[in-house]
C-alpha cells in the first residue's frame, strides 16, 4: 500500500516524501509541475527509490485521478497540490478559488470513492490572519484576510463535512513559517520564478544574485520594530505529517493541527541569525509596510504536541544553515 502525496515534488511535499520514505512508508507522487522544478524528482529518487513513481498530472483532474487509484495501492493520502501566493490571489480570486478548492473536492471524492480511510491536508496559519493576538491555538478565530487564506480554511471545511459523510478521516496542519532544508542539500525550496518569501530572499543576496534586502515596515510594536513570525524547519513540518498520518483516527472524523515552534522572530533576528551562518553581513534597507502583511504570527502547538506526540526540534540556526546549504549549491548549478 502507498500514500499518494499531490505536489510531491514541491518545497513542503519533497521534504514530506522523503520522511514518509524514511517512516518505512510508499509513496506516490502527483504533481502538475507548476510550482516544482522537474529535477527535483532525480533528488527525491535519490534520498528515496530510483523506482519511486511519479504522475505528472493535475490533483483536480479526475481522469489523472482514476488513472492513479487504477494504477497504484493507495491507503493514505497528503494533498499538498495548490496554488499558495497571497498576493496573485487577490489578483486571482476566481482562478485560486477554482483551483485549489476544484483539487480539493475531487480528491476528496475520488479518495472516498476508493475506500481510501486516511487524507492529511496541508493548511496554513494564514487561515488566522490579523484577528488574534499571537500565539494563535486552533481554537483562535479564524478571519483570513487573502483569497488564499480563504481557499484553506474553505479546504478544511470541506473536507471535515466530506469526512463526516463518509468512512474517511481528515487531518488538517496549519503551517506557519515553512524555512530550511533537507540536510542533504539535494532537496530545498526551489520555486518557479521570483521567490517573494523573507528566507530566499536573503538567500539571494547572499549568493549575489539580488543586491539588497528590502524589510518591509521598521515601525511595528515589536522588540526591533520589524515584523514577527514563527518559522519552522520544513523537516519538522515533514516529520509533522508523518505523525499525522500515524495518529489513530475514528472514522468520519477530521481534526486540525497547529505545526510551529511556539516562539517568533523579528525579520532583523532572521539576517543577524542569516548572517552568523553565512559568515557575512546581508546588506539591506527598510522600507515601507507590505499591504497585506500582519504584526505578528506564531503558534501555541500544544495540541500536536498532546495528540500527536510532535514538536519542532530544530532551531533557527539549523533552519538558515540548512536553507543556506542547498541555496548555494543552486546557485553554483
Ligand atoms: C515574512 C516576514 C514580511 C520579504 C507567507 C504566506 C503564508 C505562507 C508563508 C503559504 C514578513 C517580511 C518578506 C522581504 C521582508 N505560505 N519580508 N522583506 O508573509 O509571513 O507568509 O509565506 O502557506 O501563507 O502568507 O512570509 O516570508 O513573505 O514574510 O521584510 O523581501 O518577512 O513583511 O513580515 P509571510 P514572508
């Protein structure tokens, strides 16, 4: 038997195979290829199975789907495929809404369809927004404030009413801050085109391949007036589905998870902590507040902590070492 994992070959669902692979699990993977760059398969394959299959498909399609429940043993599925820019979602709403909440329902009811008992949701703390003060529990109100934020915590929803009418469990895991990579260096965050996230930012200009950090806002109400957040190790949030999926679940049922380290840091923490690993100073320079982006972020996980015997284990120092690490071997490739 297999678990099926949609964006397989993206930054959070590598990371997610190869410690799927690691618990003693097959996988299988779904991907369209839209976010995640085709060589990162021959990484996967090579921290995995040179066998490990790859479809290449879109997880909303439902001829792709039947082909890979025809195809393929699958007892458990992690559905990572979306479309995950805040920004081009409010730009988009109706091809964000249509895409990742049409992945959402199809996969839901081919899985259902297939007696398939177990799916693990990749959500995300954007499902918060700015309504509560941090840390945020799962039992924080829950006020997105993009289309993309909106399209997971719709995501949830669904898939906890397709749970509840059927023999399905669902668990869903709200990301905060995802940074850092496989030790290897052979599988990281590697996005098409232009990356808007603070760490491969940083990353950029490290290798030289942008001039200057820009920190957007100097004038929050934080300890160094820059903007707050919980980032954690994308192992950790890979080990986190491992977890997920090993959690006894009864059927029918569906839970939420917060997956963090508990604690926040100032975007000025992350280039002193960013610069200490790369052994030279980031330059940068402040600038205005980006629209859209909240004061501060992070998680109270006591309950992945209590229920899914989880906790992130890996600190900020190993998040940019790591993330640092594969960057500049992409940068010399
Ligand atoms: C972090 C901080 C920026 C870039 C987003 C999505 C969220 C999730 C993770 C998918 C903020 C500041 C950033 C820069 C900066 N993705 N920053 N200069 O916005 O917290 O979360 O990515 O699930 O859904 O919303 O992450 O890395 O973009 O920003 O100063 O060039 O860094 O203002 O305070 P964010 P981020």
């Amino acid at each position: 038997m297999a678990t099926l994992v949609t964006g397989g070959a993206g930054y959070i669902g590598s990371h997610t195979v190869a410690a799927l692979h690691d618990a003693g699990r097959d996988v299988v993977i779904l991907d369209d290829f839209s976010n995640a760059a085709r060589r990162a398969v021959d990484s996967i394959r090579s921290l995995t199975r040179s066998d490990l299959p790859v479809v290449e498909g879109d997880a909303g399609d439902l001829e792709v789907l039947d082909a890979v429940f025809d195809g393929h043993r699958i007892d458990s599925v992690v559905h990572f495929a979306a479309r995950k820019s805040v920004a081009e979602s409010v730009s988009d709403p109706l091809g964000y809404y249509r895409s990742n909440l049409g992945s959402v329902i199809s996969l839901a009811a081919a899985a259902i369809d297939r007696g398939v008992p177990r799916l693990v949701f990749s959500s995300s703390a954007t499902v918060y927004g700015s309504a509560s003060a941090p840390p945020v529990t799962e039992d924080s109100p829950t006020v997105p404030e993009s289309p993309y934020g909106e399209t997971k915590l719709m995501g949830e929803r669904i898939l906890a009413d397709a749970a509840a009418a059927s023999e399905m469990s669902v668990t869903s895991l709200r990301y905060f801050n995802p940074v850092g990579a496989h030790p290897s260096g052979l599988i990281g965050e590697d996005p098409s085109g232009e990356p808007a996230n603070l760490v491969p930012r940083i990353m950029q200009v490290a290798a030289g391949r942008r001039d200057r950090l820009e920190v957007f806002g100097a004038d929050y109400s934080t300890v160094d007036g820059t903007a707050l957040r919980d980032y954690v190790h994308v192992m950790d949030l890979a080990e986190g589905h491992v977890a997920a999926l090993d959690a006894a679940m009864t059927p029918a049922s569906s839970r939420v998870y917060n997956l963090g380290t508990g604690s926040g840091t100032t975007v000025l923490q992350i280039l002193g902590a960013a610069s200490e690993v790369i052994g030279s100073s980031i330059p940068y320079e402040m600038a205005e507040r980006r629209p859209g982006d909240i004061e501060a972020s992070w998680a109270d996980c006591t309950r992945a902590r209590d229920e899914l015997g989880w906790q992130a284990r890996r600190d900020l120092a190993q998040m940019l070492a790591d993330h640092w690490n594969f960057a500049r071997q992409q940068s010399s490739c």
